[in-house]
C-alpha cells in the first residue's frame, strides 16, 4: 500500500529538462509534487509542474508567483519545447510590471489563465 504524502522521485528527463533550461533552475517540491522552480530574486517565482514524467508528451503549467503566497498567472498545456520560451515570457513580464497593474487584493488586472 502507498502512502499518499509520499513524494515521487525526479526522473532522469526531468532533471535534463531542468538542466536545460539552465543554472537558474533547481527541482524542488511543492504542494507534494517535485517541480522545476526558479526564483527570479525580486518577489516573483516560477513553477514548473507537470514534467516529473518520462514522457516528452507530457504539457506542462507554468505559474508565477508572487511573494511565495501568490499566483499572479498561469500558462497551461505548455509542451515541453516551449517551457524555456514561456518561462522567458514571464520574466518579461514581471520586469514590466507596475503596483497599478495590480488590484487591492494584489491580483494582476489581466486574466490570470493563458494558453
């Protein structure tokens, strides 16, 4: 019998995946799943999940998160050849953003889902 709480292992893709995409990336667990985490170093995160897999198939969601309490945006079905381009996306992103693009409750005024 398994134990629900038990964490699964990172794969050998998942560690290239994460190599790949550079030093800045580390594999880490959140929410009881091991992910691809960078933390840009200004509030802002960004969670890989959905690649602890073997297959290449396999599409990921990225979230950032602001303030490690936060998440400001999601990008869902991302494959795995566009991880490094959306990640890249919202770095941007973050480096453009003012306190006005937020709400009162410190939420981004835009959707927050993207495909």
């Amino acid at each position: 019998m398994s134990n629900i709480w038990t964490v699964s292992k990172a794969t050998e893709h998942m560690k290239r995946l994460c190599k790949e995409l550079g030093p800045e990336y580390s594999i880490t667990i959140i929410d009881l799943e091991q992910v691809i985490y960078r933390d840009l170093g200004n509030g802002y995160d960004i969670e890989i999940s959905g690649v602890n897999t073997s297959s290449q198939r396999k599409k990921a969601t990225l979230y950032l998160w602001k303030d490690r309490h936060r998440i400001i945006k999601i990008i869902r079905e991302v494959s795995q050849d566009d991880i490094a381009a959306c990640s890249d996306r919202l770095c941007t992103l973050v480096g453009g953003l003012a306190d006005a693009d937020f709400d009162e409750d410190g939420f981004l005024r835009e959707a927050r889902t993207a495909l």
